[in-house]
C-alpha cells in the first residue's frame, strides 16, 4: 500500500544519528513533515480535525471543514436530511392518466379535459359518434379516412372515444386529441399491431391530446422526419413507445408506460433513438420495460429534462435493465431529473464509446436482479463514459459509479453518494461482478476515472485473496 511505504521512509530518517558510534545517543529530532501534515511523536500525521459535520470534508493541509458533493439541489430537490446530497419529495404512484411531477412529488394529469374544444384553428373533425348523415369532406367517423383526406397544414381536431389509427404522415399536420384521458387509439380496433403514428420525411407535424395503446413502435419518425408531441400517453407499446431513426423529435409531458420487448426478447424502451436522430424530451414519465431511453450510432443525441425514469427490470442477458443506456458513440443528457427503483445494471449505462451526462440529477434505489444485472448507480463499461456533475447517488445496491474495460471513463464532480449499508460479502472476477451488494462507493476496473472533492464516508478496505472478499479496516 502507498501510503505504508512512505510511513516507512519517515521513520528510518526520525530514527537515524549523526552521533559517533560509540557515543551515548541523544533525543530523537522530531520528522520534519511536508506542508500538509504535523508532527505526531515520532510520525508526521495528516493536518485534519477529527470529524466533520455531513456534507462537509476537510482534506490533507488544510483543517477546515468544507463543503464537499452536492452543493445545492436543482428546483423541486430538497437537501437529504442526512446531510448527504438531495431528495426528490415524496410521490404516490400515478395512474396511467397522470405523470409524476418531480419538482413537487404530485401525480399531474396528462392534458386538460377542460379545455375548449375543439379548437378553433381545427379544419378537419373526427367523432366515432357521429351520425352516418353528418359525415362530410371535414366531419370524418374514422381516423385514418381523416388523415387521408386532410390537406397539408390541416388541424385535425379528435373528440372522444375509441378509434383505430394506422396512418403514415408524409405531409404537415396537426393532430389535437380532447385529451390523453378521453382519446383513445387502440390496437384492437386495427387489423394491424405496426405503427398507429408513422412520420416519414416531413416536419411541422404536432401530435398532442391522446393515449395510443399497443402496437409495435406506436410513435415512429423516419427519414428525416421532424415532429413535436405533447400530452401523450403511451400505453403497453411493444419494442420502443416513441421510435426516432434519422429524425428530430420534441416531446413534451409524454408518458410510455410498461413497453414490452419484441418476440426475440430485444428493446421494450420507452425512447429508441438512433442513427444521428435528436430526442428532446421535458417533464417526460417513462415507466418499465428494460431501458428507459436507449441511444445509439453516432450523432445521435438525447437531452433529457425535468423527467422521472423508473420501474425497469432486467429481464435477460440482452436487456439488463437501465434508466439510461448509450452506445456506439451516441450521447444521452440529463439534466435536473430522477432516476432510479428500478432493478438493473445501473440507472445510466454508456458503452462502446457511448456517453451519458447526469447534472443536477438525483440517482437512487438501484438494484441487483438476481445474476442478469449488476445494481449499480452509474456504470461506464466496454469504452463507455459517464459524467455525473451535481447529482446524487443513493441507495445503489452494489457500486454507486464503476468504470470498467479498456477505454472506459467516469468523471465525478461535486456529487454526493449515500448508502447502502453491506448485504452481502462482495466476490469479484475479472468479467463479471458476482453477489455484489457490497454498497460501495467508486470502483475502477481496467477504466480511467476522476474526481473532484470527493467524499467517501462509512468505507471499508479490503482484498480480493482466494477469490473472498476480506474486510481489513473500515471506518
């Protein structure tokens, strides 16, 4: 260990003498310790006080008690009342017609159902109850036969009810739902389960107002494709609720609820970006599947904010479970936003010279499931690279941030990690971390990380020998 070699050279120089050899020694000069440590005796120790308050470090040369992690929380966060890092407030569960808002801890309804309507721009009108003698060029009983008629630039406005919607948009258009709770388009009034919503190679597209249940990548942009959706709900998508390949998606106040994976066992995201595509997602609620919001191929960015990621599991090898998942030079950025009681690899997961960026982020409750995932807060593996700036770690069951393979990289400034207390004793082996559970902190396994100020409180060292995991000091 590094720091028993150098005790070591201390003490030869404290104990060495000038005297003759036969002469009665004399008193032992006190060490003369370099600036950041004091004299103890015969020994130079570290020039720190004895405790500080939580929060709060000091470090080698310097006795005050600074502030250290998370120095302040981002709107609707409040300090831990540990000290340590931030919270989000409480939240009940949300039902499926409301998102959780994490500035407050309330269930927010998706949408108004107060809202005049229709709108007064709307110029073409969908109404599954109306009579067979009103129906005319702008007054349609079905959706897809209003999408077929509607001009270019039109306003669809759709009243209540159920309708089938299997549609390809290749011209502008807005489409306005009476809202998320009343607009239904489901996939068993299709004889399709494809896409309900397919943007192809057009922008000025608005979709807004409707819950759209089922089907196979319900919300789909391609080729160059640009669409903004606001107040959606999607319910039980199987592969990825909102699809983006080539394309440029805004969503606002969006939920994807519970995405199934495809027959092979692959996706059940709730946002798949890729292929140089730009995701823009703002008080989203994405809840279940296995990823929250998968990115991947380069030039492809996601940004990500005021938004609740939870509720992934892993479910086999292929798909671990994460909040967040970047590969192959993609970038995922998460601002102001909480992620976490899931049970995964980790909350963000960068590989491949993937990127995933947490500001002002509270990451907590991760957890181990069973051997398919790893229970980690942060994990940049296979040339990944994660960057957490101001956030807050808690409660990750096996390591709070771990960089691991060749090429991978974790950065860490002024972020704050709390807890687990240890479960389990921890094994490791060169390819896979087995029964972790060990709660610690940082682990660096054949990857480049750094730290700014870190605080590491309740730690424990240890070796690997023998393939256990011995505790030989902790504090």
């Amino acid at each position: 260990m590094w720091w028993s070699a150098f005790i070591f050279a201390v003490l030869v120089i404290g104990c060495s003498s000038h005297q003759d050899a036969g002469a009665e020694p004399g008193p032992t000069p006190p060490p003369t310790c370099p600036d950041g440590f004091r004299v103890d005796g015969t020994l130079c120790s570290p020039a720190v006080p004895g405790e500080c308050p939580a929060g709060t470090a000091s470090f080698i040369g310097d006795e005050r008690c600074a502030e250290v992690g998370a120095k302040s929380c981002a709107d609707g966060f409040e300090r831990d009342a540990s000290g340590v890092g931030c919270a989000a407030p409480p939240s009940p569960p949300c039902d499926v017609t409301s998102r959780s808002d994490i500035t407050s801890g309330a269930c927010r309804p998706i949408g108004d159902c107060d809202a005049p309507f229709p709108p007064a721009a709307a110029t073409m009108f969908v109404d599954a109850s109306l009579p067979l003698a009103a129906v005319d060029a702008t007054h349609k009983r079905g959706f897809n036969e209003a999408v077929a008629a509607a001009p270019a630039g039109s306003v669809i406005a759709v009243a209540e009810g159920t309708y089938g919607a299997h549609v390809t948009i290749d011209k502008p258009l807005t489409i306005i739902g009476r809202c998320a709770a009343k607009v239904v388009f489901d996939k068993s009034e299709t004889t399709t389960s494809d896409a309900a919503f397919r943007v192809r190679g057009t922008s000025d597209v608005s979709l807004s107002g409707f819950t759209v249940r089922g089907h196979q990548n319900p919300i789909t942009l391609v080729g160059s494709a640009s669409a903004t959706v606001n107040d959606v709900i999607v319910d039980g998508p199987v592969g990825a609720g909102f699809f983006v390949e080539r394309s440029r998606l805004t969503a606002r106040r969006v939920k994807v609820i519970a995405p199934h994976a495809l027959s092979g066992g692959e996706q059940g995201f709730g946002v798949a970006a890729g292929v140089g595509s730009s995701v823009t997602l703002d008080e989203a609620d994405l809840v279940g599947g296995a990823v929250g919001v998968y990115a991947a191929s380069e030039g492809t960015l996601v940004t990500m904010r005021r938004s609740h990621v939870g509720g992934q599991v892993a479910t086999t090898k292929a798909s671990r479970g994460a909040g967040a998942y970047a590969a192959d030079n993609a970038k995922i950025v998460i601002e102001r936003s909480l992620l976490g009681d899931l049970e995964g690899d980790a909350a963000a997961t960068a590989t491949s010279s993937g990127t995933v960026e947490l500001e002002g982020c509270i990451v907590r409750n991760v957890k181990r499931r069973d051997t398919l995932a790893y229970g980690h807060g942060v994990l940049a593996f296979a040339g990944g690279h994660v960057v957490v700036r101001s956030s807050t770690i808690a409660n990750a069951e096996s390591v709070s941030a771990e960089a691991k393979g060749a090429g991978s990289t974790l950065v860490v400034e002024d972020t704050s990690t709390r807890g687990p207390a240890a479960t389990a004793p921890a094994i490791f082996r060169a390819s896979f971390l087995e029964d972790a559970g060990s709660g610690m902190g940082i682990l660096l396994h054949g990857g480049r990380g750094g730290r700014s100020s870190p605080l590491v409180r309740e730690w424990s060292l240890g070796r690997c020998h023998g393939g256990q995991w011995q505790r030989a000091h902790e504090r």
